[in-house]
C-alpha cells in the first residue's frame, strides 16, 4: 500500500514535545492509523450528528472523533492563547512559525477530519492531498473553490451537468458546519481547556463564511483573474 506522510510537530510552552506522523493512503486519502484505545466520547450514538449517514448497527464509532483522540489527548491542557512552536513537514516542503495554539491544532485538525473516514468531510480529500499548512482564510476560500470547480470539470467530462454555480459547494459546507457543532459537543466531554474547542470553532468560521463568499459571487478575489476576463483575449 502506498502512503504519504505528513508530520506536524509541537513544542508546548512547557517544553514538551509531540510528533503527529499522519500516513495517508495514496490512493483513498484515507489516514491509516494504529490500533487505539477507544473513548466513549468516540461511540457513534454519542452525540451523533443529526446529518450523518453512518448507522450504528453497523458501525460502532465515528471515524472522526477516533482520528482525533490522540490529537485531543496531548491538546487537553492547552490554552488556546498558549503558544506553540510548530514544525510541519509535508513531502513538498517545510513550515515552521510561533503560533496561538488553536491555529497550529486547528491547521492540524483540518487535515485529519478530511481524511478521518467521516463522509461528509470526504469531500475535502484533495484538499488534504495538496495541504497547505496555516492556510489564510483567503488561501481557503480560493482552494476550497478551485477544488470545487475541478471537480465539476470531470463531472463534466464523464458527461454529468456541472454545477458552476457552487451550489453543491454550499451545500458541503452547511453539512460540515453540522459536522464541527456537534463534534465540538463530543470534545466538550473530552477537554480540560479550550484551545481543541477553539480550533474547530475556527475550522468552523471558514465553514459559515464559505456560503456568503459564493452568494457575492467571489468577487473579493475576482481581481485575481483580469488576464482572463479581458475580453481582447
């Protein structure tokens, strides 16, 4: 099975150290984790969200809140104004910065929850296939939309409408705010502080703001785009 790696790794402020070795399939995205004890904050049933597809006579727990328990186990103590050191390695390139915590967890997260198995997270596999360490909101939105829209090309090409509207993007991102409120329901249940919280809420900003940045209709980065809206081209 062929795999790539990505590795964040944290120094606290109190000097410990954590190294998050993230081998994903190369062909599914999917993280390829190691057998771990299960929390009960993991079951399927324990505060399940409202649009998930997922039963659990069929399966025991959720694929996201699993991929996070280790992640949330050395986060548990952390404030989210703490500051981290953090060191990402992906194969392409090397990212280093001092930040709040939350950035460097949520950064973190984001990668995880689109590669946890969860399917309604799923979509944001390309996403995670090209990562971009403490993307901006700007990076995100840009991504987010040019993901979309390579999508709805290939739809196209195999002969299906595409949406170039973004209205299935819209509807991605109202499922994945779901999917961050009651996630972050679970973790309440799993946390002494609250810089995990946190870093979701701000996975979960970019996933309310999405929608309105599509209603006008892109246009804080249409200027990007002169080149190819001059109609002498």
């Amino acid at each position: 099975m062929k795999t790539f790696a990505i590795e964040y790794r944290f120094r606290f402020p109190d000097g410990r150290r954590e190294r998050y070795d993230l081998r994903i399939d190369a062909a599914t995205l999917e993280l390829q984790q190691d057998q771990i004890t299960t929390p009960p904050w993991t079951s399927l049933d324990f505060h399940q969200c409202p649009n998930c597809p997922l039963e659990p006579a069929r399966q025991s727990h959720c694929p996201a809140a699993v991929a996070l328990v280790r992640l949330v186990a050395s986060c548990a103590r952390l404030v989210s104004y703490d500051r981290l050191e953090v060191e990402i390695v992906t194969p392409e390139r090397v990212i280093s910065n001092d930040i709040p915590a939350q950035r460097g967890v949520s950064s973190l997260m984001g990668l995880i929850l689109a590669t946890s198995g969860c399917p309604r997270t799923a979509f944001f596999k390309p996403m995670a296939r090209f990562h971009l360490p403490l993307a901006s909101e700007e990076e995100t939105i840009y991504r987010a939309a040019s993901m979309y829209l390579l999508a709805q090309y290939f739809l196209r090409k195999d002969g299906a409408m595409a949406d170039l509207d973004l209205e299935g993007l819209k509807r991605i991102y109202a499922d994945l705010h779901i999917v961050n409120r009651t996630l972050a329901d679970r973790l309440r249940h799993a946390i002494e502080e609250d810089s995990t919280i946190n870093a979701l809420i701000l996975l979960d900003l970019f996933a309310k703001n999405i929608p309105f940045v599509i209603e006008d209709s892109l246009e804080e980065i249409r200027y990007l785009f002169a080149p190819f809206l001059t109609k002498s081209n």
